[in-house]
C-alpha cells in the first residue's frame, strides 16, 4: 500500500486533488484507516489515476461527466487488449481513441 503522498508523487496529481477525487467517488482508495482517516492506495490503481486526471476539472467531476474509477479501468483494459495485435485503437461514438 502507499500513503496518500507516496501516490500523489508517482501520480503527479496532488494531495488535494487525490482527496478530491475521493469525495467524488472518482478514485477512491483502497483503503481508508478508520482511526486516522488516512487513505492508502494500490500501485495498480496508477494507471486508473493517470487515464482520469489529464483534462478532469472539478466541475466535470460535479457534472457526473468524469469516468468513474471502474470505468477508466475498462477502458485501460480495452485499448491494451485492441492494441496487442497491432491493430487500430478502438473506435468511439466521438472517433477514434487516442
């Protein structure tokens, strides 16, 4: 597990906007000490904070137009599975990804 910090760093998101994301269920931690409220995240969770945090203003966060930490994975998932072969990114409603 890493503290807060140690992730913000590896991230290059900061503290604040860690916790931000947080409240708005955007990316939660793994875990959440009840004692101390400090909030612990997995190094598998990099790639769903790295995906979410270029371009994701806090008022597309209240908007509910952000991706959800759930869903940023699939996506991870979906352009690393299409990309293996050598094939084209996958294709959107707005074009293609990437």
């Amino acid at each position: 597990m890493l503290t807060i910090g140690e992730f913000s760093r590896l991230t290059h998101l900061s503290v604040r906007t860690l916790r931000r994301y947080h409240e708005a269920a955007l990316l939660e931690p793994a875990v959440v000490d009840e004692t101390t409220g400090y909030r612990y995240y997995g190094v598998d969770q990099i790639p769903t904070a790295q995906v979410i945090h270029p371009g994701q203003g806090a008022a597309r966060v209240r908007g509910g137009a952000a991706l959800t930490a759930r869903a940023a994975s699939v996506v991870i998932s979906t352009i690393i599975g299409s990309t293996r072969g050598g094939g084209d990114l996958p294709k959107t409603a707005n074009g293609w990804v990437g």
